[in-house]
C-alpha cells in the first residue's frame, strides 16, 4: 500500500510539472499583454469590455492606485453577493424554494467567496438557490482567483521594472486573467468532469426509489417537539422505514471546475468532493487534484519568464515541491496505520486487495486511505480548502499536516496567485537574513532589499498568525465560541484552531465538526477571512511599488545567488522556522496532545 | 439586521483602503 501510495504521488508530481510549464508560459504572456496567436476573437471581446468600462489599458498604475482599485473591487463584489442572498426567495432560478440566508451567514459567505476561502458554515444543497450557486458564488470564484493573479503579476513586475512608478493596471491584469486563463480553462475541465460523471442540469430535486428500503429507529417526539421518555427516562423509539431518496440536482460542472481551478473550494454540495455528483472516479479525483495545484505551479514557471531567468522559477517551484512532498508523506503514513483503539477490538485494519485499510473513517471507499491523503495535503499546501474525506476523522497526526501547511502561510503552491506573491515574500525576508549573516546589502534579483520592503514583508507574514491565535484564543475564552466545539479536549481546540488557521490563510476546509453557523461564528471568522486576505495584499503591492522605481543591478561576484539548492534549502529553513515559532505552543495543545492520549 | 452587515463591509473597505493609503 505504501508502494501504491508514493507511485501515485510521483505520478501527480510528473504530470503536474508537465502541464505547469506550458500554462506557466502562457501565463507570462497573458501578464505581458502581448497577443496571444489563435485568440484574436478573446482580444475583441477584450478591448470591447475596456471600451464598455471607459479603461485606457495602456495607463499603468501605481501601486496605490492598483490596491485601492483592487479594493474598492472587491468590496463591491462583496455588497452584491450579500445581496443576491438576502433576495434570492424573491429571484428566478430556485426550483426548491429556498428561503432567503440569514443575514450573519450571507454575510459571513459574501465575504468567504470573495476573499477566495470558500469557508462554508451553510449546507449547499440545502441552502442556495441555483441562481446564487452561479452567480454569486461561481462569479466571485472567478474573481478571486483572478484578483490573486492581478496580485502575483503586480509583485513580479515590481522585480522585473527598472525605475518605474508603475506596477501595471489592475483592470487589465483581473479581465486577462479572467478571459485568457480562467474561462477557457474552466470550460475545458468542466467538459471533462461532466464526461466523469458530474451532473450540470437546472432540475428541481429528484425522489427516487431505493433498490432495498431501509429500516431505523428514531425517537419520537411528543406534541410540544420534545422527546418522549417512557417511565426509565429512556427515548421512546418508533421504526421507521424509508423506501425513497431525494437527490440533489443543479448546474454543478460548472461550478466544480473552477472551484479547483481558482483555489477556491467551495462546494455546490455540503460533502464537497467526497459527493459522488462533484468527483465521481479516481480519474476525476486525480484530475481535480491536478487542477488545484496547476496554476500555482504554472506562475512559479510566469515569474521565472518574466524576470527573464527560469532558474529563479524553478528555485521557487523546488521550495514548495520539496515541502509539500515532506508534508504529504506524514499524511499518507498517518492515516495507513491502525487506530489504535480499533486495533485493541481486534478489527482487521491492514491493507489487502478487499479493502484500503488504515484510518478508513470519513473517507470515501472509491477513493481509499491514498487518494484522500494526498487530496488533503495537496488542499491545503495550496489554499483550495475542497475535500473527498473528512479531515476531522483524520489521525492527530494526518490532521496536523493540513493544519501546519495552512499556517505556514499558504505558500506551499498556495493559492492562484496568493502561493507565488507569499513565498516571493519569504524569499525577500530569507535574502535578508542572509545578508545580515555575511553582512551586505540584501538583494534579491538585482533589486536592494530595503528598510521599507523588509518592514512590509513583516507586516504580510505576521497579519495571518496575529489573527489565527488571537481568534481561537477569543473563541475559547467566550461562552458562544465553546458552544460550537463537538469533541470535548484536544481536538476541541483543534477544531477552533483549524478554523481560523482556515479562515485567515483563505483555505476554507474544517475540522467540520465545529458548528460555525452562528453569529458569533460568522462574524468572527469573516474578520479573519477579510484581513487575512487584503491585510496581507495591501503590504505585498507596497513592496511591488517599491522594487519597482528601483534599478535593476547587475550580478557581482558577491551576490548571493538565488537559484540554487542553497537558497531553495534557505527559503525552506525561513518558511518552516517561521511558521514553528508562530504555531508550536498551540499545536502542542492541539494535535500533538491528541497523538499522545491516542498512542499512551 | 441587514444595515450592521452591510455596514460591517463598508467598514472594511475603508479600513482596508485607509491601511494602503497610511502604508
């Protein structure tokens, strides 16, 4: 099972790397604003929405200009999401019915989609009607992924430029990214899920007939609601049988495609990916897999282009790659072992050609202990947040792997766009540390590495710890934040920690046993959502300002190189300390006492 | 119920907008 488990990984690896470099080049293109050959017609369409909007494409912005354009954006976005649930009774496209969202949750979600995290305290199918599936949320999942790379190409250019106050024009860079990368790809991979199996259809809601009718116990309820108790105090049960199910329809593809694409998450179904109508085969699991990782992967290949040295791309992308396969080989060997309270009841849990063995609670059968490990590590490297097992039945140690490569900041691939800009962060603060160690004026890709880049390079890496522990630390010590912990102890407190480690490096999956969909909740995790996203953008396009009105200096024979293993082993070092120093105090509370009480 | 909201995302535009205006 082991052996199955690093072919698969090394399988993902390769295919991955293929396809990263071509998207990765035309990526660059994209962000270049040169003409892309065979896509002329997308160039109209282009210059007709510029014309619409009254844009001047050829006006560069500074990066003020660029973040409160950005900004204003997306809190707009924001507003109409909000919007369009608190109206959706009232609008078309809702065979069900559904009523209008509570305003703490159809805020909490607004912002959830639109700062790419995807966090979702509500049950899809049981919620949203199909006009906010796809407008409203399909729409911001676009937008987020193509705010993200507005943000990469911004910071590449400040490297790139030679004394420049431009940093580009964030309208061009969002409708590019938009119409060139994320539109023909969604199409292509929605195309392809539906083929896997993906239903996209506008139906009301089918009741089917079950092939063996099911039979069960339920308590039953007296006139008031309450429970009935017979003269022992125990439940009164009454037995049930149920002959029919009600399947969920709706325009998922659709949905699905760029939900993975963009690093989004979000799920038309409250069981995400682990829904046999969202990722139906091993094909479509591979391939959703495949699709997260793609564009994050692919910019590490735009930056290399665009800077003009693929090395530097290649150091990036060998940073991340060399993490992520570390992280993912934790989980893997976590969840294959036996639970040990299931072992000590003589429950066969070894691997055999009937079944996956191992840790097999909340996770799919079709799937098995190697798909879904590698699903969960590579969910959560980048910040995608989509889930084919619950990462709340993983062992303590399985469930810390997502949780440690969430804090680490989103950089391992990370988010569309959000991964490259916060590991070229990490790259500023690890080429200043080596330059106080041999005493020279940091650089970094012929740029000076300066007082004001290095104090917003601060900034963007200690806004998401500040707001993770100060949240959970708040949620623990308020009566509304203890109400929604299910398990008492340590994974209680994993279950607030993972949530806003979620919720403020804009992933989106849970501990899901934590019941969020409460004011309280919802306003919480909105903060951190909000901050951990624009609280961090905000500084990385001030630094792109900055390098930007530099000079691009030539190499000497004392610049420090930053394209090989030395500096890739020093990028991992600065990343890995950094995210220790800031989390080991709470995980020690968390999973690693769990681990502990399991195996004692 | 809906003005605390909106306002709340209002709040946090300014503040955003205000954090890259005091950079």
């Amino acid at each position: 099972m082991a052996t199955q488990s690093f072919l698969l990984l090394a399988a993902f690896l390769g295919v991955l790397l293929a396809l990263a470099y071509p998207v990765g080049v035309y990526l660059a293109k994209v962000g270049e604003s040169t003409q892309i050959r065979g896509l002329g017609w997308l160039a109209k369409a282009e210059n007709l929405l510029y014309r619409l909007a009254g844009i001047s494409p050829e006006s560069g912005m500074g990066w003020k200009s660029y973040a409160i354009a950005l900004l204003v954006f997306n809190g707009i976005g924001t507003l109409f999401v909000y919007a369009l649930q608190r109206l959706q009774a009232w609008l078309p496209g809702n065979p069900q019915g559904l009523p209008n969202i509570s305003p703490d949750s159809a805020f909490n979600t607004a912002v959830s989609f639109v700062s790419n995290t995807n966090w979702q305290g509500y049950s899809g199918e049981s919620t949203m009607s199909y006009l906010s599936q796809m407008l409203a949320l399909t729409g911001q999942n676009f937008f987020s992924a193509a705010t993200g790379i507005a943000v990469a190409y911004a910071l590449i250019r400040g490297f790139s430029s030679r004394s420049s106050k431009s940093i580009g024009n964030f309208w061009v860079d969002i409708t590019r990214s938009t119409l060139y990368v994320l539109l023909p790809l969604s199409v292509i991979f929605a195309v392809f899920l539906m083929g896997q199996g993906v239903i996209q259809n506008f139906s009301a809601y089918k009741d089917v007939n079950l092939i063996d009718p099911i039979t069960y116990s339920q308590p039953k309820n007296g006139p008031d609601g309450q429970p009935l108790k017979d003269a022992n105090g125990n439940p009164v049960l009454g037995t049930l049988t149920a002959k029919t199910q009600t399947l969920a329809m709706g325009p998922v593809a659709s949905q699905e495609a760029i939900k993975l694409l963009g690093t989004n998450g979000g799920g038309f179904f409250n069981a995400n990916s682990a829904h046999p109508f969202e990722n139906p085969t091993p094909l479509s699991n591979f391939f959703q897999m495949l699709s997260i990782f793609l564009i994050p992967a692919g910019l590490c290949f735009t930056f290399g282009r665009m800077v003009g040295d693929m090395r530097q791309g290649w150091a990036v992308l060998g940073a991340m790659t060399a993490i992520f396969v570390v992280a993912t080989a934790v989980v893997l060997i976590a969840e294959q072992q036996a639970h040990p309270v299931l072992q000590a009841l003589g429950i066969d849990q070894a691997a055999s050609a009937l079944q996956s063995g191992g840790n097999m609670e909340g996770k799919e059968t079709r799937f098995g202990i190697s798909a879904s490990a590698l699903f969960a590590a590579v969910t959560t490297a980048a910040s995608c947040g989509a889930v084919n097992a619950m990462h709340d039945s993983f062992m303590p140690l399985g469930g810390m792997v997502p949780l440690v490569l969430m804090q680490f900041g989103e950089v391992v691939f990370g988010g569309v766009g959000s991964g490259l800009y916060g590991m070229l962060i990490f790259a500023v603060l690890a080429v200043f540390i080596a330059g106080l160690m041999i005493g020279r004026t940091p650089e970094y890709l012929g740029k000076k590495i300066q007082s004001f880049d290095i104090k917003m390079a601060s900034i963007a890496i200690l806004v998401t710890p500040t707001l993770v522990l100060a949240g959970t630390a708040i949620t623990l010590m308020v009566e509304p934040g203890r109400a929604g912990i299910l398990n008492p102890g340590a994974h209680g407190f994993s279950e607030v920690l993972y949530a806003f480690s979620s919720a403020a490096n804009n992933n989106g999956s849970a501990f899901a046993g934590l019941s969020a969909n409460t004011p309280f909740y919802n306003m919480m995790l909105a903060i951190a959502m909000w901050f951990g996203r624009f609280a961090v953008i905000v500084p990385v396009l001030a630094i792109a300002g900055s390098l930007a009105t530099k000079k691009r200096l030539e190499a000497t024979a004392g610049t420090m190189p930053t394209h090989g293993p030395l500096f890739i082993a020093l990028l991992v070092g600065v990343v890995v300390l950094v995210g220790v120093l800031n989390y080991v105090p709470a995980l020690a509370l968390g999973p690693i006492v769990e681990h502990l009480q399991l195996t004692k | 119920m809906d003005i605390v909201y909106i306002g709340a995302i209002v709040a946090f535009i300014v503040l955003s907008c205000a954090f890259a205006a005091g950079c």
